[in-house]
C-alpha cells in the first residue's frame, strides 16, 4: 500500500512540477517567472523526500536540506537584483 | 562577579542553546564528540557575533508566545482549506485587493513576526512596510469587509504580540 | 509495520501531494501575479510540511529511531516561505507588475512603491 501511495504522490508531485514549468516558460514577467522557479525548487524537495522514502533512505534529506537553504538564497538574490535594478535607473 | 562573568563568556545563553541543540539534530547523533564539538560551536559562534547584535525587545512571556505559535499553526492548517477552495473555485468571483494596515506594534523583530505571520496565514500576503514602521501594506486575495479583516487582525495576531513583547 | 501506521502514513503523504498539486494549480491558474502568490507560499508550504511529517513517522516506524532532519526542514520552510513571498511581492510592486483590474485599492500603489503612509483619504 505504501509503495503504491508514494508512486501516487510522485506522479501528482510530476504533475506539479509541469505546471510550474509552463509558468516558468510563459511568464509574463520577471517575478512570475521567480516565483515559479522558487515554486519549483520547494516541489522538488518534495520528489526527493519521496525518492528516499522509496528507498528506504535516509541519506535524501541532507540534499533536501541543501535545497531548501540555496533555493531560498537564490531567490532572495533574484528579488534583490530586481529591486537594486529599479532603483538605479 | 558570577552575573558579569556570563555576560562576557556567554552573552546569548538562548540562541547558543539553539544552536547546540540545531547542530545535533542536524547531526542526529548523541555520540560524546558532537556533543563536545556542538559544545565548541555553541559557546564560540555567540562570543564572534554578539557584537554586531542590535537590541530587540525581549520577549516577556514565552508561555504567550508558545501559545502564539500554535494558534498560528493551527490557523495555517484550517485556513489552507480555504485558499485551496478559492483556487479550484471560480476566477471571476475572486476580488481581490490592497489594504494599508496601520500598525500599533513597534520594532524590528515585532513587526517582521507580525508580517511573517500575516504571510503564511492565507488570504493576505505582506508587501510592505512604510519607512515610518506605522503601515503595513497586505495584499488580500479576496476581500469581502476591509474594516472587519483589519479589525480580525489587529485583535487575534497584533494584540497577542504586543502582550509577548510588551511594546 | 503495522497497518494502521502504513495507513497514516499514507493519508499524510496523500494530504501533502494534493496540497503541492494544488499549490502548483494555483500557480498556473490565477489570474495575476499578486493572486498567483497566495497558492505556492502557502498551498505548496503545507502540503510539504505533510509529505516530511509522513516520512518521519515512516522512519520512526521502520528504523526505530528518531530522524529529526525533516522537522528542521519543515522549520526551514516555514521560516522562509513568507520572507520570499514578500521579498518577491516588493520586487513586483518596484517593477510595477500590473495588478488585476479590479482590485480594490490600487491607488494605494504609489504609495508603496515610495514606503510612504497611505494617501490621506484612504
């Protein structure tokens, strides 16, 4: 039961995943597209957890950890250039 | 003598206790070397940043604040629903809004629990803040009554932080 | 392991999926960018919250032992999440990203832009 449960909640998780994608692709502007791409990092955390639940490991969580802390990094740094952007001009 | 010899060698006993405890869970060992090595970092991290700490208010009354967080878990889970009801539901009924929130808190850390707060509680989203620390701007996914959502505000998560803090 | 904890298990990893789904749904389906921004801070926050509370009672079931890094990381997430929503809501109201025609108060735009209070008869 459980196995079936995770390759559900992947293929929902997949299904996510696209979508944020066709956000990313269509914008329409710079912080749609930040904010998919911060979407999508939070999504793939998510498929990991998963990965490690399915197999079994524990080791999955410190690259989910080490996603979590970069992808929040990086989208504080994509806000700051766009806000440093406007200012200047 | 005991008083002033603390504040020299262990100037935030709260945050170095967090960082101990973060280290072993991060960890997730109790073996005697993290526990000397988390010991080191938790005792040496504070003494290099306890300098460029600016002074906050302190929080009055952490059985309040526990209180605090859970009632706002609490209101995460069940408001979820909502947001999520909203988002299947029909486009053309949302209406949604600015709202400027005038602000009876002060302080730095206060006003960022109360914005964080506002942030993660669905329906409002936290824009900004004036220069002078007395708006908040929040952007409403659908609003039905602006005086009863500020009103809504003021009393369950403002009036709550203003006791935690004393300010 | 006992089937009612496979069973829990199950309905926090179901719960935490549609949530993503629906975080995600949201995301594509809204109308602007400052309505797009409610789903994914909260939607997607929860429903992962709901994925790592299942995988740690799985490890807690399975191993036997306490793995506490998904509690760090759903701290992480809910520490973060709302400083990126709103890092992102002023990065849009500096671009001047057009809000939805009919919301409410968007005379109040200007004012936020330049960290000023509300104009007066606001």
């Amino acid at each position: 039961m459980l196995s079936t449960t995770i390759v559900i909640v992947s293929a929902l998780i997949c299904v996510s995943l696209i979508m944020n994608l066709i956000r990313l692709l269509r914008g329409p502007d710079l912080p749609d597209r930040i904010l998919a791409l911060d979407t999508l990092y939070i999504n793939s955390i998510g498929l990991i957890l998963l990965f490690g639940l399915y197999k079994g490991s524990a080791l999955y969580f410190e690259s989910a950890l080490l996603i979590a802390m970069l992808g929040f990094v990086s989208t504080a740094a994509l806000c700051k250039y766009l806000l440093r952007g406007d200012i200047i001009e | 003598m005991i008083n002033a010899f603390t504040r020299r060698w262990l100037p935030m006993p709260a945050q170095s206790l967090i960082l101990f405890a973060v280290w072993l869970l991060l960890n997730n060992t109790l073996a005697v070397g993290h526990i000397l090595l988390g010991a080191v970092l938790a005792l040496g991290i504070p003494l290099l940043v306890s300098p460029m700490q600016s002074p906050q208010p302190r929080v009055r009354s952490h059985l309040r604040a526990l209180r605090y967080a859970l009632m706002v878990l609490y209101d995460i889970l069940v408001a979820n629903f909502e947001v999520a009801m909203r988002v299947i539901g029909p486009m053309g009924r949302l209406q949604p809004a600015f709202v400027a929130l005038p602000l009876d808190i002060e302080g730095a850390v206060p006003i960022t629990i109360l914005a964080s707060t506002i942030s993660l509680t669905p329906g409002t989203v936290s824009a900004e803040v004036s220069e002078d620390r007395q708006w908040l701007y929040i952007h409403v996914l659908h609003l039905t009554d602006e005086a009863q959502l500020i009103a809504q505000i003021k009393s369950r998560y403002e009036a709550p932080l203003k006791e935690i803090f004393g300010c | 392991m006992p089937p009612v904890i496979e069973l829990i298990i199950c309905a926090f990893l179901l719960l935490g999926g549609i949530f993503v789904l629906l975080g995600s749904f949201g995301l594509l389906r809204l109308p602007d960018f400052f309505t797009r921004l409610h789903a994914p801070t909260k939607a997607t926050t929860l429903g992962l919250a709901g994925l790592l509370i299942g995988s740690m009672i799985y490890f807690f079931a399975v191993e036997q032992r306490l793995v506490v890094h998904e509690l760090l990381i759903t701290l992480f997430l809910l520490i973060t999440a709302p400083v990126s929503a709103h890092m992102l809501a002023k990065a849009a109201l500096h671009q001047k990203v057009r809000a939805l025609k009919r919301t409410q108060g968007q005379a109040l735009c200007n004012a936020v832009r330049k960290r000023q209070p509300p104009p007066a008869d606001n």
